[in-house]
C-alpha cells in the first residue's frame, strides 16, 4: 500500500534532523580537536612574543650559538686565556678568525682558527682608523658560508660575535637569546658606556667589542649583502658601524639588552660591577684597560675567581641585592659573586642603584662630554671614611639546597678609627638560592635579611624572594 505524502514528509523531516545532527557534532568535534588557525587570539599567533627562555625541549641555549671570534696572529697568543675562561668545548661551536696563520696546534680546550680571506679590494678611508675594521666586519658573512647547510634548520640559531678580549658568560648569554623568537629577524646587543662614543658612532649601534647576537635568518641576509655595503660605508671607523649600517638598511634596529658591556671605562670597575643592571650579566670587554676585578691578583687570576662564582650560579652574579639591619643602623649592598658594600647609616635603594664613581673615562680630553655616560653616577668619596667598608669574595660553594658565598674586609687601614658600627666586622656570609633564568621575564629586585650572629665580627646575610608588598627600605 502506498504511502501517503504526509508520512513520507514527516520521514523526510526526522531524517533531515538526524543528519543535521550529526553535521554539527563532527564540526564541533573537528573544532575542539583541530582548532582554526584563524580561531585563535591574535596574542596567541603571533611569534613577536618573546619566547620564555627554559620554555620547553626547544628553548635556545648555547648549543644553538655560534660564534664567530675577531682576533690576530699578534693578539691571538696573549689573549686566548681570556677565552679559555668561558669557552665549553662540548657545547659551543664557532671560529677564531685570524689575520694570518698561527702555530702551535689545535687546543681543545679553545675554538678552532680560521684566517680570514682577503678584504684589500674593500675601501677604508676613516683617517687614522684601521682598516682590519673591514675584515673582521666580513667575519659575520664568512661565519654563515663555513656552516650554512651544515646543520639542521634551528640547529643554529644565533651568530654571535665579539673580540679576543670579549669575556662572554654563556649561560646568561643564552638565557637573554631565549627571550627572543630566533626564526624573526634580531640584532641584539649594547652600548658605550661613554656618552661620547654613543654620540661619535651611533645609540642604536650593538657595540662590538661587549658583543653582539644577530638572529640566524638575519644573518643568511646580511651575509648576501655585506659586501655591497662595505662599499658605501668605507669612510666608518670600525667593523661594528659597517654592520649596523648594513642592518639598518635592511630595515632593522637594534634590540637593546644591558648585560652587554663595552666597557669603555678605565681605572676601577668596582662602582660599575657592583650596581648592576636588573639583567643578566652576558659580556665584559677591554680588561686589558682597567685594574684586576679583585685586589691581589692579577687579571687573568681575579677573572678565574669571579667564574668561580659563576659556573655555580650563572644567573646570579653580580646580580645586586640590598637589605638593612635597622638595630644597628647599616645599609648592606651585595653584588652576588663579587663583593658586598657595608654603609653606616641609612642608604636609599635608589642612590644605591646609582654608579660610584670609581672609574675614569676612556678618553679624556678638554670635551666636556667625554666625562659623561649614559648611566646614573654619584660621587665615591675622596674621605676613606665616608666609603662604604667593601667586603670581596673569598669563596663560594653549593649545599645540599642552598649556595654559600663567603667575602673577606679588603682592610687598607685608612679608616680604622672612623667606623664605630663595622670596627670589627671582618667577614660577611650570604646563603641564596640558585637563580632561574625565568625570572628575567619579568625581573623582580629580591631581597634579604641580616641574621642573627654570635659576634660582632660575621654577618649572615639570607637573600629570597620579596612579598608581594615588601618595600626595600630601612623599616622603623
């Protein structure tokens, strides 16, 4: 018997709902388990977002570096102890490039040497410069043609170069990288200390002996064009200019970061080490121009001492934490891994911050400039007893959860009598934690506290992590 056309219509409709049913549950499930690209939020997206550094198996660390070292068949003899300091031959991978050949081997502990092609048919016309300048600014095209294909995509991702005499610290040097998505187009690095030179060369200029880190994408561009550019800019001083010209006419600034020091000072660079940028310490340059980072000992053994601070906790050297003992009215200043400052009296967190003038300028001259840098300074006093007692570091070693660092009295007996509160004080301990790298994300000052003692001559520092609404301040 036939049906009639109201039940054939009332099937249609239970059928069409069935399957309108069943569509929507596999959209929503392509959806929950495949979700749109174009779905997502634009924050989400976008790679212009630093990337944490210790985010994961691919966050960037000093296996992704390569290094590219400007040096000279005359320096490269005296100054390779300076790199035996930082160099990790498991892990790192670059090239010293050389004016002309060396003897001597291969050393395993040093990065392998290369000398350098032939830059004469290049124009220098900088009076008085050198024109070496060119060569080593050809060191970033010749670094990406010895490797380029070599390695798997993301295998290398940063070059980075610097002189003989760059002491780099690795780990924090990677740990800044991270921050950054390597496959976008960065030129990373620092400034001059000195106001005359930012104004002579350029602000926007990565000054190339604190080193700099270019981005591997940018630099397979730059290596394609640097050459065309040392044409255009021959009348420049140094190999640094000729590459940030050529970046900049490819479009791209610098990306400033302070752990990257030039170190266009001379003298003492105890007001400079011993106020800290809130940022990890990457690069110190020009050692040979300032006195040993430590009393009583020569350069290259003071710059030992200090890795020894380093390699336990890289994060946290020269990093600068301030508490105050109000019973006995002291102001303690601690650059972790280097020394702490004791002041009588109450010092304010922002003077503290402020650089003591210990150092001189790299050039002086009649300019009134030359005496001018581009950080806050404040006077160290020419009174021996109007200085804080400075305490530098005699040890550090790791626990089972904590890190212990011992500093001694550097005693000069020039104002033994004038110091009532610190007469007899003649050692400090600090415990700390080790330092994450995470925390340069979004960094936070810690803080500290005196512990009680049983003499007068120790004082037990405990360095943490601030409250949330802690102040670093001398409490009533």
């Amino acid at each position: 018997m036939p049906s009639s056309p109201l039940s054939m219509r009332s099937l249609s409709s239970s059928l069409f709902r069935s399957l309108l049913f069943l569509f929507m549950t596999i959209f929503l499930l392509y959806i929950l388990l495949f979700p749109n690209p174009l779905l997502r939020s634009p924050v989400a997206s976008t790679s212009a977002v630093p990337t944490p550094a210790g985010s994961g198996p691919g966050a960037t660390s000093v296996r992704h570096l390569l290094f590219g070292i400007a040096s000279s068949a005359r320096s490269w003899p005296r100054r390779r102890d300076y790199l035996r300091l930082w160099w990790r031959p498991a892990l790192m991978r670059g090239f010293v490039f050389l004016d002309s050949s060396v003897g001597g081997g291969v050393a395993d502990d040093l990065p392998p040497t290369r000398v350098s092609a032939d830059a004469s048919r290049f124009p220098y016309s900088f009076k008085g410069g050198l024109r070496s300048a060119v060569r080593v600014a050809r060191i970033a095209k010749e670094l990406v043609e010895a490797v380029d294909g070599r390695f798997a995509p993301g295998d290398v991702r940063w070059i980075v170069l610097g002189d003989d005499d760059t002491v780099f610290f690795p780990e924090n040097l990677a740990g800044t990288l991270a921050k950054y998505d390597w496959e976008r187009w960065y030129y990373v690095g620092g400034r001059s200390e000195g106001l005359q030179q930012n104004m002579a060369h350029s602000f926007g200029m990565a000054f190339g002996g604190g080193g700099l880190a270019i981005s591997y994408p940018l630099a397979r561009v730059l290596a394609k064009v640097l050459d065309s550019c040392l044409v255009r800019y021959a009348h420049l001083y140094g190999s640094d200019a000729r590459i940030f010209a050529c970046i900049t006419e490819l479009g791209v600034g610098l990306t400033y970061e302070p752990g990257f020091h030039q170190v266009d000072l001379r003298g003492d660079l105890l007001g400079m080490l011993s106020a800290h940028p809130l940022a990890p310490l990457v690069s110190l340059h020009h050692l040979d121009n300032v006195e040993p980072l430590f009393p009583s000992m020569n350069r290259t053994m003071a710059l030992k001492h200090l890795f020894e601070a380093v390699n336990v906790d890289p994060a946290r050297i020269l990093q600068q934490t301030v508490c105050y003992d109000s019973l006995k009215m002291l102001t303690i200043s601690v650059s972790w891994g280097y020394t702490v400052q004791v002041f009588e009296g109450n010092q304010l967190l922002p003077d503290l911050l402020s650089l003591q003038q210990t150092f001189t300028p790299w050039r002086r001259n009649r300019n009134i400039v030359s005496g001018l840098y581009i950080f806050n300074t404040r006077e160290f006093p020419r009174d021996p007893c109007e200085r804080p007692v400075i305490f530098f570091l005699e040890s550090v070693s790791f626990g089972s959860d904590r890190i212990n660092s011992n500093y001694s009295r550097h005693v000069t007996n020039d104002c033994l009598q004038g110091r009532r509160l610190t007469k007899n004080l003649q050692q400090i301990r600090v415990s700390s934690q080790k330092l994450n790298h995470e925390i340069w994300q979004a960094p936070r000052r810690q803080c500290c506290d005196v512990l009680p003692s049983f003499t007068d001559m120790v004082l037990k520092i405990d360095i943490r992590k601030c409250k949330d609404d802690e102040l670093i301040a001398m409490q009533p």
